[in-house]
C-alpha cells in the first residue's frame, strides 16, 4: 500500500511538472470577450447636432474638471478613486465632437512649453483661447435602497435596489477677462438592483441548497461620461444662443433625466 501511494504521488509530481514546463513554453489561451467598438452616449446626437449651425468661430479649451466627491475605497475588492480622473479628456472629446467650436487642446502643455523653451516654436504660432471649460465632479452620495426577503417552506425569493447620485458643476470663462459667461449644475441618480431566490430540501438525512441570483448595476463612469457631455452640449447652447440651443435639444427630449440648466446674469450669445 505504501509503495502504490508512492507511486501515485510520483506519478501526480510528473505530470504536475511536465503541465508547469508547458506552461512556460506555450502562449496560454485568451478569453475573448465583446469586440471593441467607439463609446457613443444617449447624448452624442444633441452635441453632434450643432456643427450644422453657421455661428462665429470661437476658440475654447478645456482647463481642469476635477474629482472633489472625496470618496474612495481600498477595501473589498475597491481600487481608489470611484470617479473617474479624466472628466476633462471627455469634455475635450464632447467639444471636438459638438464641431461648432475651434478646440485648442490645453490638456498637457508641457509639450508646447519644452518647445518654446528650445527655441524651436514661435509664440505667434500659437492660437489663442477665448473661453475655456472648468469645473468638477464634486457629489457622490450613497443612498440606502429597498428591498424585501420572503420564505416558506424552504422556497424564498429576494429583491434589493441600491442608489447613488453623482453631482457636477462646469464653468465657461472668457479667458480675457476671467469672467464666468455660463455655467451648468447637473446630476444623476446611478441605479443597482439584486433579484434572487433558494430552495432548501432534505433528501433523507441530507440537506441540498440552491441559491441563484442576478446582479445589475449601472457603470458609473459610462452615466458620467453622458452628463459629462450634456453639461458641455448645456454651455455650447448657452454661448451661442437659445435658438440653437431648442433645435438641438429634440434629439435629447425623448431621454429622462435631463439636467437643469443655470445661465450666468447676462451671458452674452454668439450668433
């Protein structure tokens, strides 16, 4: 007996050494998941919806759109920051997109600084910007949802709903003279909901369990991309004017939740 499970082991070592040598030497397979495709929001045609306009060319930037909820996790399974960094890069991307304005990419500078410094660009090459974007992401409450538990007889069913509700501000400054000609105070409700149910039977002396559930969960990052580009798409329509800004907002009148918007005292229009 004591030789057989020597040899057993043996056996179980080699071919445990012979599957950890191939490992080494062949490309394991990867998982192949949906194809990658561009990101288009419920959004996209209202602010793609502008560049039919003939308005005077404007010059505008996208300056710094930070995260300032505070909120972030490095426990259970959390990875920092739950909003995401890069609320400006998405702006810049939304404006680029809405093709009614000139965009001067003032996201990195330090490029065109290096080059000033070697000498190799001329200022006068550069174009000025006359408004630029700012702003943050500065609301991300946490609100305790609903739900009910019920079971009979072994056989239960369950339902819970979970919230959180994103904030943002966005201010459009004339660079000149630093004044705020339009703002936009918008938020969303991020919705999550668990449905699940068990059975539990005694077949003679033991008991069988089974539990089956479905989580869903609105991504996030996805919601605030899509405020992120209304909130631009709310202070393009300011700069340049109602009329503007009514032709484009059939394209996002069937879509709920759509944010109210805050006009600064005389903002003057573009036309």
């Amino acid at each position: 007996m004591a030789i057989f499970k020597f040899s057993t082991l043996a056996l179980t070592a080699g071919v445990l050494s012979a599957c950890a040598s191939a490992a080494y030497t062949e490309d394991v397979a990867l998982l192949a998941g949906p194809p990658i495709s561009s990101i288009s929001t419920p959004y996209d045609r209202a602010i793609q919806c502008l560049a039919q306009f003939d308005v005077e060319e404007t010059v505008i930037s996208v300056g710094s759109i930070t995260d300032e909820t505070g909120k972030e996790t490095f426990s259970d399974g959390g990875n920092g920051k739950f909003v995401t960094q890069g609320a400006g890069d998405i702006v810049q991307t939304a404006l680029v997109q809405s093709g009614i304005a000139k965009v001067v990419n003032r996201r990195d500078p330090r490029i065109i600084i290096t080059e000033l410094q070697w000498g190799i660009r001329d200022t006068s090459q550069l174009i000025p910007t006359q408004y630029f974007i700012t702003g943050s992401i500065n609301t991300l409450d946490f609100i305790p949802g609903g739900g009910g538990e019920v079971s009979v007889a072994g056989v239960g069913a369950r339902y819970r709903q979970f919230r959180a509700m994103v904030g943002l501000d966005l201010a459009l400054s004339d660079t000149a003279t630093g004044e705020v000609i339009a703002v936009s105070a918008i938020k969303k409700q991020i919705v999550a909901d668990e449905v699940g149910a068990n059975v539990g039977r005694f077949f003679g002396t033991t008991l069988v369990q089974i539990d089956l559930g479905q989580q869903r969960r609105e991504a996030m990052q996805f919601a605030l991309r899509g405020m992120l580009y209304f909130a631009a798409f709310d202070l393009l329509t300011q700069l340049y004017g109602d009329d503007i800004g009514s032709a484009c907002r059939e394209e996002i009148n069937s879509l709920e939740g759509i944010g109210m918007t805050v006009s600064a005292p005389d903002a003057p229009q573009l036309s």
